[in-house]
C-alpha cells in the first residue's frame, strides 16, 4: 500500500481540517462530534443534512453549500457516521422549517439517520436512496444507494433553497429517487488505509460488474471487454429497470470511482450518450467526473435520471459547493 497519511487513524481528521480551509469561504468544520456545514444558515428554508462513510470524496462534504446541502456528517472510511454527529448537525442548521435527511440506504446509515430523527426536537423527514439496479428489488438488504445520490442532493437542494417546505422536498426527493438508476463496473479493487490490502482480488483481464461504493464485489466477475460492449451491458440494464418511453429527457452522470482517469470517462460518456440516443431518448443534461468515489478503485458507473421541466430547472438552478458549481 502507496499513499500520502501518517497513520489511518489520523487521516481523517486531518482531511478535514485541510478541506475546510482550502473551501473556507463555503463551509465550517466542527469537531466532537465531526460535521460540515453552510458558512451561513438561510433563515427559513429546509436544511438538508447527508452523510456516511468517508472515502466517498467529493460525497458528501463537497455538496455542502448553496443549492445543495447544508449539513454533512463524515463517518471514518466505509463507516458510518454515529447519531450524535446527525443530531449535532442538525441543530445547528436547523433554522425553523425542519430537517430533511438524505441517506444512502446501507444498513448502518439507516438506522444511525433513524435515530438521530428520533432525538431531534423539531419537524423532520427522510429520504432513503437505493438507485443501484445491481442488487433485485427484492434484495433482503435493499438496493444500495450510490451515485444517485448526488443527483437526488442536487436537485432537492434546489428545491428547498427555492422555498419548498420539509413535505415537498421530501417528496421532491422521493421521486428523484423513483426516476434516477446506476450501475457500476470496476477494472480494480481499492485499498482500505487501515486494512493495507485491495479488499477483493481481481486479474489484470478481469473486470467486477454491478459494484457497491465500499470496496464489495459486483454481482459478477467477467473478462474484460471493449468499451463500447461494457457501456452497452450496463446501460441495456439501467433502461430495461427505468423502462422510458421515446423522446424521453435525461441526465446522464458518468461517475469516476476515483482511479480512472477524466480521457476514460469522458470515453464512457460518449458511447452512453450514442447508446441511448440511439434507443430515442434525449440527453438533455449530463454530469461527468469523480463524484462519488471508492477511494483509489478503478472503474465507473453510470447514472441516468428522467427528467421533466421541473427537474430539469432544479438541475440547472445555482449551486455554490467545493465540488459542485454554476450560476453563482
């Protein structure tokens, strides 16, 4: 194992510390417990609040800010964050119109959000997001909640920071979730610093199709192929799951797991777009680059998002975060 830390068991910390300041102007690091917030509250308006594990960078700290999150609460790498860092979090960007959680459906973020709700003295509401189609519907543990969740941010960020009140947002959410499916593919492991080791073993002519974010293998192993026929595969199965009709309006998010070079991803976003232009649909909007990561795991997933006019105006509304900007 190669990387820049001291030891495990300050990296963390230590990235925090450095990320606050090199983003001093959008966000304020608090510690014991650990969160990230909004340099200043909006009077009135929904607070937004995310979180989990870390090793996901720029999920979720690079999020918070205008037009997306106001709150968010980094576990320790693949962990997630404990219930008083929520609660933490909450009351301090809580400004009167209640809280709305947005959490990735993983067993330890569901029930620690769930908690922290439970001990929170003011209105508050959940959106669980589960858009990974690798697992069945009817998987015992739920589909995962993974790239997406930049998307369902984004655009319920929008939402509240234009006046929707804590049903609506929840709402707005729930059906950014309904509409919105990824899947992922990974050439590599990754590398855990606290474990030293790739967390799963893979041959130079192997590829991990239907990935999670921590480290999991896919839902199955097969020999590396073509791009063209990989973006195929994967893309065949996030429109058979979203079933659009023809003339339809999407996002297409290609996300980087953080070891695959930009040459490559904008490679993948190109055979994506003529694949699904060439099924009738419109890529009207698109999001490409690193945004939800597995620390140093080789590999991408896709993300496609049907739109309408409403979405479509959230997406392009003003957003001012480290990781996420425009029109501001």
């Amino acid at each position: 194992m190669k990387k820049f830390l001291d030891s495990p068991a300050t990296l963390l910390d230590t990235s925090l510390r450095g990320f606050a300041k090199a983003h001093a102007d959008i966000v304020d690091l608090h510690t014991e417990p650990n969160y990230v917030c909004r340099k200043q509250n909006k009077p009135g308006k929904v607070a937004l609040i995310s979180g989990g594990g870390s090793g996901h960078e720029p999920l979720h700290s690079g999020f918070v800010g205008y037009g997306m999150l106001d709150a968010a609460c980094p576990g320790q790498i693949f962990t997630s964050p404990t219930p008083d860092q929520m609660l933490a979090a909450a009351q301090m960007v809580n400004t009167g119109a209640g809280v709305l959680f947005i959490v990735k459906n993983y067993a330890g973020d569901v029930m620690n959000f769930e908690m922290a709700a439970e001990m929170l003295d003011c209105p508050n509401a959940t959106v669980v997001v589960n858009d990974d189609i690798s697992l069945p519907k009817n998987h015992s543990i739920g589909r995962r909640g993974v790239a997406g969740t930049t998307i369902i941010e984004k655009i319920v960020g929008a939402g509240a920071e234009a006046g929707l009140d804590l049903a609506a947002c929840q709402a707005l959410g729930e059906r950014v979730v309904r509409n919105t499916a990824s899947m992922g593919v990974a050439l590599t492991s990754c590398t855990v610093p606290a474990l030293g080791h790739p967390t799963f073993a893979i041959a130079d002519d192997e590829m991990e199709i239907g990935v999670g974010i921590h480290g999991e293998r896919g839902r199955e192993t097969g020999k590396i192929a073509p791009a063209t026929e990989i973006v195929a595969q994967v893309a065949g199965h996030i429109i058979d799951e979203l079933a659009p009709s023809a003339g339809q309006s999407i996002l297409l998010h290609v996300n980087g797991f953080g070891g695959t070079p930009l040459v490559e991803l904008h490679l993948v976003y190109e055979l994506a777009w003529q694949f699904l232009s060439g099924r009738g649909l419109h890529v009207q909007r698109s999001l490409v680059g690193n945004f939800t990561t597995s620390l140093d795991m080789a590999g991408c997933s896709l993300t496609v998002t049907l739109l309408d006019d409403e979405l479509r105006q959230l997406w392009d509304a003003p957003v001012n975060t480290a990781a996420l900007r425009w029109g501001c």
